[in-house]
C-alpha cells in the first residue's frame, strides 16, 4: 500500500512539473470550454485518486474542472456517479453549471437534505432523526455502499 502511494505521489509531482500534459477529447464537455493548462492539471490530479479536494481560488475553474474529470470517468464508465455536497444556497448554481459546461447527456439531479426518520426500514423515535449534517453523512455511506 504505501509503495502504491509513493507510485502515485511521484506521478502527481511529474503532472505538476509537466509543460505538455493533453488529455483525451471528452465528448461530454461542450466544445466551446476549453481547460487551461492548470485545469488539465487538476483533471490529471483527480483522475488518478479516487478522492480529491480541489481547493484553487475563487473563480478558477473548479467546476468546469471537476465536470471535466467526471465526464472523462463517465465516458468510459457509463455507471459513474458524481455527488456534489453544497450549501442549499449552491446547489442551483451546480445544476445550471452542469447544463452550461456539459452535453445533454450528463444530466443533474438534486437531492436536498432532509430528517431521515427510517433507517434500514426501522422507523427511529423523533429524538434520535438524523438531521442536516449527520443526515448527509447518512445518506453519503448510502451512496458509497451503492457504488461499486
């Protein structure tokens, strides 16, 4: 395991110093948004971990960089799911984004965040509903159990 580890590090520092990094062409990206060199990077970056924060500044390109990962996953693994955890205030803007950057056929679904009262098909006293956040971690395990 920590061999893997040091394996991947190495090739996220050469990623870093590369000058030529391309990616394939993705299909589901609309044409007309191209990645900068840094945003190739960052696709390069979240390819290759199956978990990743991309914490660049504000007005960047993280969300066309995230969509363009996902969709260069997707397109080889029509399965894949994306799950985006935003503020309430956010999720909108990523459901307009995702129809921005992307082709008709990636499409988006939003799921607001809400008591869970049953779990398992046992239905839990009030006192013990999950809400916001640990009903969001609730329904992450979910998601992850589900995605094989």
């Amino acid at each position: 395991m920590a061999h893997d580890a040091n394996e991947i590090y190495k090739k996220l520092v050469g990623i870093r110093k590369s000058k030529d990094l391309k990616l394939s062409p993705n299909p589901y990206l609309r044409p007309e948004y191209q990645l900068r060199y840094y945003q190739t990077q960052g696709v390069a970056h979240m390819y290759m971990v199956k978990r990743f924060v991309l914490g660049d500044d504000c007005g960047l390109g993280k969300t066309l960089t995230t969509l363009a990962t996902y969709t260069s996953i997707y397109s080889k693994r029509k399965e894949q799911k994306l799950m985006i955890i935003c503020p309430s205030s956010a999720m909108y803007q990523w459901q307009s984004e995702v129809k921005k950057f992307c082709t008709d056929d990636i499409t988006c679904q939003i799921v607001k965040s809400a008591d869970i009262k049953v779990i398992d098909g046992v239905k839990l006293k009030s006192k013990d509903y999950l809400k916001s956040f640990d009903a969001r971690e609730y329904l992450f395990k979910q998601f992850e159990k589900n995605d094989n």
